[in-house]
C-alpha cells in the first residue's frame, strides 16, 4: 500500500511539473508574441508613417503652389482695382489653361462677387454677398485679417458638386503701410474641383490601404473642418502630421484599413507552432523524466541485485577507486571503515593485510601487494584467499573495456571440501575398480585357460589313454568308442561356448580397467614407429570370423607406411570399432578403409547397421551411453568402448568423429598425426641398435 501511495505521489509530481513547464513555456511564448507583436507594430507604424510623409508634403507642395498662383492673380487685381469683366476674364483664361482643376475664380471687392470666370456657367453666384452668407464669412474674415490665403472646404457647390474653395485677400497696392491706400479691397476666390484635387493627389490609391483624414485645426488643437476624408470616420491610435501653414494648421491622421491590427500576420499559426514546441517540450520533459526514473529504478534493481548475491560484489572504476560494493563485500572484509565508495584499491589490501585478513602476505607485504596488482591490472584474474578463521573466498576480477574493474568474492568453502571429498571418493572408486578388475580378470585367466583345454579334453593323455583301452577290447570298442566321441565332442561345444563368453567378460573387464586408468590419468601409451599395415591386419583377421560367421561381408583397405603410435591401442580402436559395426549391422556390409593424406593417417569404419539419431553422434563418445535403454540388453557391452576410443585417439593428438544416417547405416573416422619423418627415424636407429 505504501509503494502505491508513493507511487502515486510521484505521478502527481511528474504531471505538476509538466503542466506547470508546460506553462512556463507558453507564458514565454506569450511574451515573445507581445514583444513580436510590437515590433511589427513599429514596423508597420514606421513604414506608414514614411508613406503618410510622402503624402504629406506632396499635399503642401500642391497647397502652397496653388495658393501661389492665386496670390500671382490676387497681386494682377490689386494693381488694377477696377478690373472690368472682359478684362478680368482674358487673365483668368490664361490661368485656367495651366490649372485644369480650378472651376471658376470670383472676385468681390468689399465682400461681393462682381467679377466671376467663367461667366456663363457661374452667373449664379454673382452678387454673392458675404457678409450676408453666414457659412463662408468667418472664413472670409480670417482671409482679411491675417492678409494669407487660405483653403475651405470641401463645399457644396452653387452650380453644383464639391469644390474646395481657395481666397486670398486684395488690398491696394499704392501707398505707405499707414495710409488708406493699405486698406483692405476686397477677396480673390478660386474654386478647385474637390474630386480632382483629391485624385491628383492619390489619395483614392492611398484610401485603399489607409482609413484617413486630412483636418483643419484651431490654434487650441481642435478640429474645424475635414478637408480631405470622411468627417464621421473613427481613427483609433493614427498617426498624425501636421501641416503649417501660413493661415494655419492642417493635420494628416491615418491607420492602416479598417484599424491597426490586433495581431501580427500567420498569428494563429504562430500560436500553433508554439503550442507544438510546447507540447514537444512537455514530451521531451516526460521522456527524460522518464528516463530519469527508469535509470533510478535501474540502480534500484543493480543494489537489489548485488545485494541478493550470496558473494561479495565490487566494483572499481578505470583509476582504482570503488565504485559501488554489497555488504558480503564488506562482510568478507570484516565491515572496515576503509570498504566504502571513494577508497581506493590499493589502500583497501593494505588495510585487509594490516589487519590480518590475508594471512598468505604476512612477512612478504609489500612483494604480496606489488604482485597482486600487476596480475589485477593484466585484466582477467581468478585466486584463491584463505581467510583467518579458515574460509577459502576466491577471487575474480574482470576488467572491462573503459577499464574499470568489477569483481566477485565467492565462499567456495564447502565446494573446495566437496571437491576434495568426491576427489577422494573418485579415487577410491578408480582404486575400487582397478583392484577389482585386476581380481576378476587374474581368476578368469585361469578358468579361461582350463576351459581352452578343457575344449581339447581328446587330446590329453587321460583321453588318449582312455580311448587306447576301449579300442583295445572289440567288444567295448564297438559300443563306448562312439558314445565317447559324441561325450568329447559336446564337451567340446560347451567348452567353445564357455570359452566365448569368457573372452567377452575378459574384454569387458580390459575395458574398465582401461576406463579406471583414463579416469586417473594412468593410461600409458607407448609411441613406437609402426607399420600401418601391422596395425590393420590383426585387428581385421580378429573380427573377421565373428563378421562372417553373422553372414556380413568385410571389405578393407589398408595403407603403407611408417606411423609413430601404440599400435596396440589403435588396434583395440580398431576392434571396438569393428565390433560395433558387426553388433550393429544384420546384413550388408563392412568395410576398414585406410588413407595417408599429407602429415595424417585416416582409418574409416562404415557400416549398413541400424544408424545413429544426429542428436545422439556426440553423446555415444560418453561413458556408459546406451543409443536407447534396451540397447545394453539387446546387444550387450559396458557403453565404455567409443569413449576409450575417443581418448586414446586424443592421447595421440588424433580424434574419432561419427556420421550416421537412420536405417543406412554409420561411418567412424579415426584421424591420427602420422609423424613419418620421426617414425622412420626411430626405426632405423632401431635397426642400427640391433645390428
């Protein structure tokens, strides 16, 4: 319950500090946002604030041209005060044809228009009086006061459609500043085509990208009129040039269409790339955490691990210092305060030797210590430890690829006496088994030979005699001689079966007397140069009856040549081998085939018996290994036969391998070094010694 609990907890942890890095991240992507929302902000404010100059002083230049040219006109009349229509006409002619947004232009000489161009299409306004037109005075009046022209409108026009009025004020031309003659005259006005002007200018392409008004301002800031734009228009935070004129203060004030932008362009997909990154570094916390727990929990499990072993545990990095150990570590070490993480190597066997832990460095220390790390820095190192209170702790350290060093400390205590106690009783099994072939093999040697006698019995003299005295008597010789020779006849047939069975005990005994000596490492060969040909025949002309006698064809081949080897024992490979065939094989064939190929001698035994399972060629090599359990009673034997082959034939740096298919039968390949030089030699100093 507790490690769910505290499972748990951890699980809140994590996820607490997910959401809240994934909030961290957000949050700064929000301030990255604003901070990139205002730099576009600037950007884009900048960027119109440059275009919105450029309209601002191609506005002035027009303005101030305009009003230039009116003021050129307004100078003509001041110098002509009683200008007649015709006359009047005649210049304003001139000046339309240079000037195609003027609609007309109206002269009125105390305040009333008299004087109009043209003529005809504006008749209407003449005797406009403008004291009396409430509208236009004010206007009218700041003209004459500050003795500037000024701009008005837009207005709608008389005759018709918008126009944007132009006046400038006329006084007398003759006189000095303090005379009657400086008195005002009258006002000069000249109507432009408001959507002219206005398409001259550009504004329309400029109305495309741009919500925007050009106004008039009072000296308080206060807007008086909009000259250019759309009066009711509502600009939020625009940006606003000023133009100063002569007769006052105009002022430029635009946003981009429709309003400056709450968000900078792709915002949204901005907000999704950031929650992606988000999200990605949320997973990526998750996957190190993950990590993270999964390298603790790995520790977790390593000093279970170690601790769990029954043997000492350690754990030395690349320069000697220990890493990590368990507590039979330290237990073997009897708890010393110098066994922990951070002591090195060095001084963790000097502190063992001083207290008296390594009885077999007393009176060699140093020497003890210097040897003990030269064989540990050599990499894979195994000993053996006596220990004080009688313990044998074995040693094996293994050094790794970064060169740090990991070892275990094994009480091998009680194996070390179980070994020595089956080493004992294996012995004492050899012993067993050597002393009683020996006693078996002594008695029926002797019954062996009485029995071969025994099946001669015709041939002693008590049977010889015995037969002269039947033949002697007629009368006897014709009723025992035949019953005699039937009586020695089936002695004899009995004494062969004896015989037979006697020679197989002898072998099986031969054969674990020899196992006795290969299991106590006794077996003697002896290397002598022999004649291959020595070796093949013998065995051949042993088995050959009992091969033929089963009705089994024999087929050999031998070889010629000289082979340093103990051809007794290769023959009595040979014999198992044969043997095994025949016991194995009721009919085909059996064939000993024998072959020098360069420096090896090969003998080959094949037969058409019963065969081998491929899982069980190896295990036939084995002591007392039977193919399947009834084999032993079926066909006889100990099981010992193939494994002394296999032995002798590695004594003499040779091997013994089996092939066998199921109901085809096996082949057995005996390969042996064939040392000719050295045989040949031998022979001959041999010779040399005998002649």
């Amino acid at each position: 319950m507790k490690n769910i609990r505290n499972a748990l907890s951890r699980r809140a942890t994590q996820i607490f500090i997910l959401v809240a890095l994934g909030g961290v991240v957000l949050g700064f992507g929000q301030r990255i946002e604003t901070l990139s929302y205002q730099t576009y902000m600037q950007d884009l404010e900048l960027d119109t604030t440059l275009e919105l100059i450029e309209v601002r002083e191609r506005i002035r230049a027009d303005i101030f041209d305009q009003i230039l040219k009116l003021r050129e006109l307004a100078t003509v009349v001041s110098e002509n005060p009683t200008i007649s229509q015709a006359e009047f006409s005649a210049r304003a002619t001139e000046f339309m044809a240079d000037n195609q947004d003027v609609i007309n232009i109206a002269v009125a000489p105390d305040l009333v228009v008299t004087i109009i161009h043209p003529l005809e299409a504006n008749r209407s306004v003449l005797g406009l009086d403008y004291r009396q037109n409430e509208a236009q005075l004010p206007k009218v009046q700041q003209a004459m006061q500050t003795g500037e022209g000024l701009v008005t409108g837009p207005v709608d026009l008389v005759q018709g459609g918008r126009g944007l009025i132009l006046r400038h004020p006329v006084f007398y031309s003759t006189g000095g500043p303090d005379t009657e003659a400086n008195r005002p005259w009258g006002i000069l006005s000249m109507v432009l085509d408001y959507d002219a002007f206005v398409a001259r200018l550009q504004i329309p392409e400029l109305a495309e990208k741009y919500d925007l008004a050009i106004r008039e301002l009072s000296p308080a800031g206060e807007i008086e009129q909009t000259i250019i734009g759309d009066p009711n228009i509502n600009l939020v935070n625009p940006i606003e040039l000023d133009f100063n004129f002569a007769f006052g203060v105009w002022q430029l004030a635009a946003t981009v269409k429709n309003g400056w932008p709450e968000h900078r362009p792709d915002f949204w997909l901005h907000w999704l790339l950031r929650l992606q990154g988000a999200a990605g570094v949320t997973i990526f916390a998750w996957y190190i955490m993950r990590l993270a727990e999964n390298r603790k929990l790995a520790e977790e499990r390593l000093r279970m691990g170690i601790e769990a072993l029954d043997h000492g545990f350690v754990m030395y990095n690349a320069k000697g210092t220990l890493v990590l150990c368990n507590e039979k570590y330290r237990e073997i070490h009897d708890y010393s305060e110098v066994v922990k993480p951070g002591s090195s190597y060095e001084k963790i066997v000097r502190d063992s030797i001083r207290r008296g832990i390594v009885p077999d460095a007393v009176g060699k220390e140093e020497e003890w210590i210097r040897v003990w790390l030269e064989k540990r820095e050599n990499g894979a190192f195994e000993t053996e430890q006596r220990m004080p209170d009688g313990r044998i702790i074995r040693t094996s350290d293994r050094r790794m690829e970064d060169g740090s060093v990991v070892g275990l400390r094994i009480d091998v205590t009680d194996l070390k006496k179980a070994l020595l106690t089956a080493e004992d009783a294996n012995k004492a099994k050899t012993d067993f088994m050597g002393v009683l072939s020996h006693e078996l093999r002594t008695p029926l040697t002797v019954i062996l030979g009485h029995v071969r006698l025994a099946r001669h019995f015709d041939r002693t003299p008590a049977a010889r005699d015995l037969s002269t005295a039947i033949d002697a008597d007629p009368q006897t010789r014709e009723t025992l001689a035949p019953k005699l020779a039937t009586t020695l006849s089936k002695l004899g047939d009995i004494m062969q079966t004896v015989e037979r069975s006697g020679n197989h005990l002898l072998t099986l005994i031969n054969e674990v007397l020899d196992f006795a000596k290969i299991d106590a490492g006794s077996l003697s060969i002896t290397m002598e140069p022999v004649q291959i040909d020595d070796i093949v025949a013998p065995a051949v002309d042993q088995l050959r009856p009992m091969i033929e006698d089963k009705g089994l064809e024999l087929k050999v081949k031998s070889a010629t040549g000289v082979m340093l080897a103990d051809g007794k024992r290769i023959q009595q490979i040979l014999i198992n081998l044969l043997s095994n065939a025949t016991k194995f094989s009721d009919q085909g064939t059996i064939s000993l085939t024998c072959r020098i190929r360069g420096e090896v001698v090969e003998f080959r035994v094949t037969d058409t018996g019963i065969g081998i399972p491929e899982n069980e060629l190896e295990r036939v090599f084995e002591p007392f290994h039977q193919v399947d359990s009834t084999a032993t009673r079926r066909f006889g034997g100990t099981g010992l036969g193939l494994a002394i082959s296999r032995d002798i034939a590695t004594a003499h740096g040779g091997s013994l391998v089996a092939t066998s298919i199921i109901g085809k039968g096996s082949s057995f390949l005996l390969t042996l070094p064939l040392r000719p030089a050295i045989a040949v030699a031998a022979a001959e100093a041999r010779e040399a010694e005998v002649a």
